[in-house]
C-alpha cells in the first residue's frame, strides 16, 4: 500500500486504532498508543511479570520491589488496562427460567408425573386410558403420550421380564398380547392403532 506524506509519521501510521482505548492514535507494534502502553507496562509492573515489560528490563533485580512500590504509591494499586491475576473470579449466574407456556406446560406435568412405577402400574395406566376412550381403535401415539406425561422420565428398558430390554415402548405394548391389539395403519408407514383385547 502507498500512504502519503501526512499519513505516515515516524514509521507510524496515524489512522491506526489503539487496542486499549479504541481511539484513533498513532501505535506501536502492540497496536497501543504512548498512553495505553504506559498503563500496560504499570500493570506489569504491578502484577511482577518483569520479564515482560520494558520498564523493568533495565532495572537491576534488588531495586524491582522499589519500582513496583513507586508505580502503585504514584498510580495506585489498581489495573488500568489488563485483569488483575489476583481478582476473584466472577461467578456465572443461573441462567434464566423460561416463563414460556411450552416449558411451564412441561414442570406441570413433571411436578405431577408418578415417579415410582413398575410393569404393572404402566399397564393398568394404559387399560384404563384405552377404556376412557370413545371409538374401538386409538391412535398409538396418544397412548404413548399419555403414559410419558404420567409416568416420570417412563423408559421402555425398564418394563416387562427382567430378560427384555424393551428399545421402544411400542415394542412393549405388542408383547403384551393378552391386554392390547396393535395394528399398522394400511396408508401411511408408522403410524400404529391399539385396543383393548
């Protein structure tokens, strides 16, 4: 790129933005203008990483407590442009419940799903819904939906003999011959009636 006369100064270039205050000022190649880098090298000084900053480079190490004394007795004790090291870290809040009527919707009906179950209780969940229903054949999916919402985190694995490991409560449902008839709906691939035996 060629810059012009007025824009170049000293090997600086002036349009620059300075990292630490976001001004438009000349910087160094830390990308600081005078002002900034003078409060980063206070903050090195401040936090003893002397290795690090120019202004300590050339003090002799018995006189570097001295240095570090004078910058906070003249500046003060507190970090001008870095985090100080020693601070206690923030902590992160909660995040924020959701107040939406799905998520609401969803405490209710955990709040009220039955937490202790077994096969048995499941079953006579699912009899009984079957039984309140008004045509032969119900949906499969309303079923399922239903014995979700009214048992607590329900997981098929857990029900039937102890041998079976159940992958899906449909699969469940099947097996158990003597209370339900499933059927596959004869259009659309997936969808699944039930009823009572």
């Amino acid at each position: 790129m060629d810059y012009s006369e007025d824009e170049y100064e000293d090997g600086i270039i002036i349009d620059t933005i300075c990292a630490g205050c976001d001004l438009f000022k000349p910087v160094n190649d830390l990308s600081l203008c005078d002002d900034c880098f003078a409060k980063l090298e206070r903050d090195l000084i401040r936090s003893r990483d002397w290795e690090y900053s120019a202004t300590a480079f050339a003090v002799p190490e018995d006189q570097l407590e001295a240095l570090r004394d004078r910058v906070i007795r003249e500046h003060g004790a507190a970090y001008e442009l870095i985090e100080d090291p020693n601070a206690p870290k923030k902590r992160k809040g909660k995040p924020k419940r959701s107040h939406s009527r799905n998520t609401q919707r969803k405490r209710a009906i955990a709040a009220k799903a039955i937490r202790e179950y077994d096969t048995n209780a499941v079953l006579q969940s699912a009899r009984a819904f079957l039984g309140e229903q008004d045509q032969e054949w119900v949906n499969f999916s309303r079923l399922s939906q239903h014995l979700y919402e009214t048992f607590y985190k329900l997981k098929p694995k857990h029900l039937g003999p102890k041998n079976k490991k159940y992958k899906s409560l449909l699969k469940f449902i099947m097996d158990c011959h003597d209370d339900f008839e499933v059927r596959q709906d004869d259009d659309k691939k997936g969808l699944y009636w039930i009823r009572l035996m």
